[in-house]
C-alpha cells in the first residue's frame, strides 16, 4: 500500500515536471518569437 503510493506520488511529480518544462519552453519560444520577430514585421520577404 505505502509503496504503491509513493510510486504514484512519483508519477504525479514527474507529470508535473514535464508539464512545467513545456510550459516553460513554449513561453521562452514565444518571448524570443515577440522580440525578434515582432508582429508589424512580416518577416523578410
């Protein structure tokens, strides 16, 4: 009983983890897309 939930424990923390480096990548992409490829500029033509 007590192994079992700490294995799940171990689940959910990993879970977390990996949702939170996503997160992370995904606003670091948007930032770095923002500051060098703003919106007015439509990118080279």
């Amino acid at each position: 009983m007590m192994k079992e939930a700490m294995e799940t424990s171990d689940v959910v923390v990993a879970a977390l983890a990996a949702m939170g480096v996503v997160v992370l990548v995904i606003v670091f992409v948007y930032v770095v897309k923002n500051t060098f490829f703003p919106k007015e500029d439509k990118g080279p033509k």
